[in-house]
C-alpha cells in the first residue's frame, strides 16, 4: 500500500500542474469551460490526497512498521487514540496533512463561488493551486510519507512523550486549518489585484473562511497553550517561543483584517490597507510553517534542522515581492472612496485598533527573529526572552482591550456628545467603581498593571452587556417575546454583529485570566520526602506517598501531595514523570528504561477563584549503582546465553523475564524507600478564566460565523433593496 500512496502523491502533483494550466488559460482567454476544468482538478487533488491520507492513517492504525514513519514515530505499545493523530506528529505526515486540508478548504471555496467572482476566482484558483504543487513538490521529492523500509522491524520507536497529550494532538490540526484557510482570501486578495476588481465584492466572497481561519487558529493556539500548562512541567502557558509567536502573528494580522474590512464594505475606505493585511496574514502562515520545519530558531515545538527550509525561504520571498508589486501596481485603484468624517467615530476606532495589532506584529516578529537578525549585523546570535516580550506587549495590550470597549459603543462616520454620554456613561461608571474596590480590597499599587487591566475589562464586559440588553429590550419592544427568547433571537437574526460582541467579551476575561494569573502568582521549588511538608501562599503542602507503577509503555514514579488551609483539607493532588525506554543499546539492558525520553503528570486543581498546581522531578540518582550493577550482570548472563554462536532462546526467555522482575523491583524501591525530590508548586489566581475566556472567544466566533437564517437574510436584502429603490427615486 506504500507504492500505491506514492502514486497517488505523484497523481496529485500532476493534476496540481493541469489544473495551474487549466486555470490560467481559462482566465486569459475567458473560456469558462478551461476554468471549470481547473476547478474540478482541484475536486479531484482533494479526492486522491482524501485515499493517500485514510492508507496512512490505516497504517498507523494497524503498527504497519513496513512504514517508515509508522516505525519512527508509533508502536504497538502506544494507545489507539495517539495512534489515530501520530500521523502528523512527524514533519512528512505533518505536510500531507496541510495539502490535503489545503486541497479541502479550497474545493470548498471554489464550489461555492463557481457561479460568482468570474474574473477574480480563475486567477484565486490558480493560486490555491500553486500553493498545492508547492507542498506536493515537498511531500514527493523531499519529505514523502510513504517511504518502506527494506527490513521491517518488530516494534516501532514510538511517539514522543511530549506528544501524548489530548490537547496537543488536536493542536496541530486547529493550527494548519488556520493556515490553510488563510491562503483563501489570500489567493482570492490576489485575484481581485490581478482582475483589478479591488471593490468589497472579494471580501464578501471569502469573509467567512477568513473568520474560519482566525477561529481555526486561535483554537490552535490556546490548545497548545493548554498543552504546554499541563505537560511541559514549567507551570506556564505560553513561552514566546518562536514557533508559538509565528502562530500569534497571523491571527493578530487576521483579526486586524476581519475588523477592517467592515470599514471597506460599509464606507469604500482602507482598500490599500486591507489588499496589504490578507497578503501580510497568508505570508506569516506560511512563514509559521516554516519556522516549524526549517530549524533556523530553537523551538520545544519544531521538527528539528532539515532541508525544507530553502524551499519554504523561496516560496515566502515570492510571496513577499508578488504582493507588494500587485499593491503599487494596483494603487490607483485601491483609492479609498471616502475619508474619514471624524476621529470621534467607529471608522478612527478600528484604524487606531488595527494600528496596535499590526504595531504587536511588528513587536513579536522583531523579537522572534532577534537572533537572526544579530547574528547577521553582529555576528553573534543573540535572544530576547519573555521580560522583553512583556515590557513592549503590555502597554500595547492596555490600549487593545480599551479600543475593544470603546469601539462597538461610539458611532460610524461621527459621534456626537448626545451619542458619547449615552453610550460610555454605563461603561465608564463600572470601570471606576471596579477602581475604587481593587484599591479598597487591596489597599496597594504594588500590581499597577492587574489594577489598572481589571477596571479596562470591566469597561468592555459592560459594554458589551449594555448593548445586549439594549438589543433585547428593542426586541422585546417590537415583538412581545419573553427575555431569554428576545435574546435568543436578536443573536440569531445578527449573527456578525452580537457574535463580535461575545468575542470581544471573552476576550476581555481572558486578558484578565492572564493579568490577574500572570500578576500575583506565587511559585516554589522545594526538596521533599514522604512525611515533610512546605508552605506556598498560605497552602500548606504535604508529600503523603510516594507510589510507581511499571506500565507496559512506560515507568512511573510518582507522588501524592495533600493540600490543606488553616487545617481544612482542600484538594490530593497526584503528580508523576513517566520514562519511556530507549532504544540506545549503550545505556545497558536496565538502563534504557529509566534513561529514555520522559514525560510530566501535573497535579493540578483548578478553580474559578485559582489554580493549585505541582509537578516532581524524581530523581533517580540513588538507583544508578543498582541499575549499573545489574547492566553488567545481565550482560553477562545474555553472553553466556549467546555462548559458542549458539542460541540459547530458553534461557534468553528467562533472562527477560528476570529483567522485567528486576524493573519492577527497581521502581518499588521509590516506594519502600522513598528519598528526596524535587516539586515545583504554583498557586495562580484566576488562571482558570484564561480558558473560561477563551471557550466564550470561540464561540462568539461560531455564532458569527454561522450563516443568518434565510429569513433574516431575505428581510436583509428586501432592506437594501427598498434602500437602493429611495436612491434611485432621489436622483
């Protein structure tokens, strides 16, 4: 089956080349037939890339180590589940990952808008179809999946430790479905420049896979970010690792553009700006690809050096040139139609907004390639790390979360004192009664900025709950409805806009999650035996029993802490570090199993009010005499089993049947005679509302990007049409 998913990599290559012919020749010709044949190329690239990745996928399943990558990267040790998603836990099943989610959104795209965009689609298709040929190129030539090995081994490596996370095996696809849907309106942004057809009519043709790329990616990113709290073991959610920064740039240069684009549907205005924005958003996906798999940056999240980089640099320098020749090319016609009437209106509002997003870009993309650009003017490779990052995003995020607030309140075009007094009275007066009881609660300024950050996210959670309820009331008013039904039905029948308005909420909440967890954290590293106990924020903590347990897969040490405040118990928290073997022959018959790749268990207890989090680091120095010990006696007796080039399977069985006992014994010796280890523990206020927020984020983003029901949008298009039909009876 690995020759036939060769070939059908190889087909798909093929159809990606018609189908860039197809397109192209349809496009300057306007022979519509030629078009429609690119179009179902795409169809059919989907179609075959569907069958390569269901064989692989197979192969996993059923530890077909005849695979390279099934035994590099899985084993029959590994549970079903992990896998199902080690598929792309590698940088080839990675690739074949992203071309056939690539080759599905753009089916999706092209099938919906084959009666529409006639002169914009031919050239977006073919765009989509490069971007196809270029990663089909990398999975055929350079990095194929479907490598066999000559001899097929009995037991695969197995996946890495890291990886075994629910979180992070649906990470990388909420990732690359960002990506991927990112390359939409950027191919369609490309069309439009090319058709010179630079009005709203492509932008109402991709909104919603734009809105689907950003909700795409932000998931992504918070699963990573869940990942890395419960996983890494350093009690901290997000790192400003490279790898984590180019997935932030994109879904900050996407919500710019999702923001500015109403600007350009409603007033004809920032064409420039937002043609530069989506080919900005679809260059930094694929720059994110490629930071993860060119290794020029350290990264926990990379795959390491490999020779994809010169490609991956090639494709983003012409993306780079292309978008900024289409730009000044275009620039006549990208004229804005009008100006702005007032920078007291929702138009200055979302300007200024998107000025931080992209001012935040810029921030993290110099602070991420820092070390590039050093060692080209220095010739030493230097970094920044977090405080850095912290000192430039913070003053930036205080005015993000303000615009947030302020924004959806004041009016298009201008607004006037009556409109700002009673629109920001409600708002204003909540952020300052949040003021005055942080300071009477707290009575100090030692954490200005959780103190200041609170009554801003206080401002937008009740501006956002004014406007709903003034939405509702309006409602009620006109349809006699009970409240939860009126409420129910004003989101239902404004989707974009009440759906934007929970974002902005939740996105509040989750700022204020990180503020507030990031602000007045407490965090010790102490050395603890079974019996001794230490004190964090007026937690006292007690190591109860240490406790092992040799799994086929893996062998844990592990640790439960009792929890307790002022003498009442408050939570048991259960932490391990799990050792997988190694499959270096060098650290001995015993040695393997406890010196391989590990993993961390956190104990943690979450709450509303904070996290009690812990994590050991067992150490296992004390049993290294024994395992040395038993290293040399066991390779002595498998010598003498191998005797006289003869041998000896009976007594090979039984030598790893001793070994299995002599593992068991070693890690119940953690637990007959526990020593010291090392524990970090965490006490992190409202950290729980980071994700409390995010879940609100993501469903304000499904609301908006649900389609309108069709009455709402048929009374919707009776409403422009009534409009158009008093223009034109007016002139």
């Amino acid at each position: 089956m690995a020759t036939v998913g060769r070939a059908l990599l190889i087909l798909a290559f093929a159809l990606t080349l018609y189908g860039i012919a197809a397109s192209l020749y349809g496009a300057r010709t306007g022979a519509r037939q030629w078009v429609d044949s690119g179009r179902r190329a795409m169809y059919a690239i989907a179609g075959v890339l569907t069958i390569a990745f269901a064989i692989l996928e197979v192969a996993f399943l059923r530890s077909d180590f005849s695979y390279a990558l099934v035994a590099s990267h899985s084993s029959t040790t590994t549970p079903t589940f992990y896998k199902a998603t080690a598929v792309w836990s590698s940088q080839e099943g990675s690739l074949l990952l992203w071309v056939w989610l690539l080759s599905l959104w753009s089916s999706l795209v092209l099938y919906l808008t084959r009666r529409s965009l006639r002169e914009i689609a031919p050239i977006a298709q073919a765009v989509l179809l490069a971007f196809c040929t270029f990663f089909l190129t990398l999975v055929v030539f350079f990095e194929s999946p479907f490598t066999a090995l000559a001899s097929v081994p009995s037991e695969g490596t197995g996946l890495n430790p890291l990886l075994r996370h629910p979180a992070m095996m649906f990470h990388p696809p909420a990732l690359y479905s960002g990506y991927t849907l990112f390359t939409v309106p950027f191919a369609f942004a490309v069309g439009a420049l090319v058709a010179n057809r630079v009005n709203s009519e492509w932008i109402q043709g991709t909104r919603r896979f734009a809105l689907a790329a950003w909700l795409f990616l932000g998931i992504g990113i918070v699963l990573g970010a869940r990942w890395s709290y419960t996983e890494l073991g350093w009690g901290g959610y997000w790192a400003w690792d490279p790898v984590e920064n180019a997935s932030l740039m994109p879904w900050l240069t996407g919500t710019a553009f999702i923001h500015s684009i109403m600007i350009q549907e409603k007033r004809g205005m920032l064409k420039v700006w937002n043609a530069s924005l989506i080919l900005a958003t679809g260059t930094l996906a694929i720059m994110g690809t490629f930071l993860v798999r060119s290794g020029i940056l350290d990264s926990i999240h990379a795959f390491g050096a490999s020779t994809l980089g010169g490609p991956f640099l090639a494709l983003i320098v012409v993306m780079i040139g292309g978008s900024v020749a289409l730009v000044l090319w275009r620039r006549e016609s990208l004229k804005s139609e009008h100006s702005i009437d007032s920078l007291l209106s929702r138009e200055a509002a979302f300007i200024v907004q998107n000025i931080v997003l992209v001012g935040l870009c810029f921030v993290i993309f110099w602070g991420t390639f820092f070390p590039l650009i050093s060692e080209a003017v220095t010739g030493t490779k230097a970094s920044v790390g977090p405080p850095w990052f912290d000192r430039y995003v913070t003053p930036l995020a205080f005015v993000l979360v303000a615009l947030i607030g302020i924004g959806p309140l004041i009016s298009w075009r201008r607004a006037t004192a009556a409109n700002l007094r009673r629109n920001f009275t409600f708002p204003l007066a909540a952020a300052v009664v949040c003021l005055v009881a942080l300071l009477f609660v707290s009575g100090t300024t030692e954490q200005p900025k959780a103190l200041f950050f609170i009554p801003l996210v206080a401002f937008v959670l009740a501006g956002v709950a004014q406007e709903l309820w003034r939405g509702t009331s309006a409602r009620r008013a006109m349809s006699k409805e009970p409240p939860p039904i009126a409420f129910v039905s004003l989101i239902r029948r404004n989707r974009r806009r009440y759906g934007g308005y929970i974002v902005h909420a939740g996105f509040a909440i989750l700022l204020f999650g990180v503020a507030v967890s990031s602000s007045f954290e407490h965090n010790k590293d102490v050395t603890m035996k079974p019996g001794d106990s230490a004190r964090i924020n007026g937690f006292d903590v007690r190591y109860a029993r240490a406790w092992s347990e040799p799994l086929p897969e893996k062998i844990v040490f592990g640790s439960t802490l009792d929890i307790s405040k002022e003498g009442r118990h408050v939570a048991t928290l259960r932490t391990s570090r799990g050792f997988y073997p190694s499959q270096d022959p060098s650290l001995g018959i015993l040695g393997r199993f406890f010196m391989g790749e590990a993993e961390s268990e956190v104990g943690l207890r979450a709450g509303f009010g904070r996290d009690i989090w812990a994590v050991v680091n067992p150490d296992l120095l004390p049993l290294q005499r024994i395992i040395d010990e038993g290293n040399r006696t066991f390779r002595a007796a498998m010598q003498e089993a191998l005797a006289d080039g003869r041998a000896d399977q009976r007594a090979i069985d039984q030598l790893f049947l001793l070994r299995d006992q002599a593992i068991a014994g070693l890690s119940n010796q953690w637990v007959r005679r526990p020593w010291e280890s090392d524990f970090r523990l965490i006490v992190s206020p409202m950290a729980t509302w980071i994700w409390v927020g995010a879940i609100i984020v993501f469903l304000g983003g499904a609301i908006a990007l649900w389609p309108a029901p069709a009455t709402a949008r048929s009374r919707v298009t009776a409403t422009y049409a009534a409009k158009l039909a008093r223009d034109l009876a007016r002139s």
